[in-house]
C-alpha cells in the first residue's frame, strides 16, 4: 500500500467518525448580531485601525521611502476595507437571512 492511499485511508476513518456528529443545519438562536462579539481583543475594530496606522508610519519613520510606505499604506487600506466593511456587512447579512429561515 502505498504512503498516499495509507494516508486516504486514515483519513476516510476519521473522516467518518466525525461525520457521524453532523453540525446543525442552523444557526442557533444566540448568534451575535456584530461578528465582533465573536473576536477576540486582538481583532476588534480598533486594534485592526491601530495597526492599519502603525505599520506604514513606522515603514516611513525607519526607512524615510515613500515609494515603500505607500504600498504599504494602500495594503493597510484595503485590509481595513476588506475586514471593517466587507467581511461584517456579509456576517450582518448571512444572520439575517439565517433568521429569516429559521422563522
């Protein structure tokens, strides 16, 4: 038997095994409004803002290159677009629609 099917074979009993306790189809009823209910300190609003300002100001502070710390910062901006709107406007809306169902 070859390491590859040895490996698919451990994997399919463990895989069946964990099967066996299916999830809910549902969200339950205590599901958080806010996803950052869910995080913990280190990702909240104010940490991911903290450092979206840390990182680029200490890149300019070190290194004095403009051409480095804009693409930092315009990284720094899409990271807070993609987890201060994007990411809590989909949660916000996947737990309505869940509730909708659900009721």
């Amino acid at each position: 038997m070859s390491p590859l099917s040895e490996a698919s074979a451990i994997n399919d009993g463990v895989n069946s095994s964990t099967n066996s306790q299916s999830m809910p189809d549902s969200m339950p009823d205590s599901m958080p409004d806010s996803m950052w209910a869910l995080k913990p300190w280190w990702c909240q609003p104010w940490s991911i803002i903290l450092t979206g300002i840390l990182i680029p100001s200490v890149s300019w502070v070190l290194l004095h290159r403009l051409w480095i710390s804009l693409p930092v910062a315009a990284v720094m901006v899409v990271w807070w677009i993609l987890f201060l709107v994007v990411v809590p406007t989909q949660y916000a809306a996947a737990v309505k629609e869940q509730r909708d169902i659900d009721t």
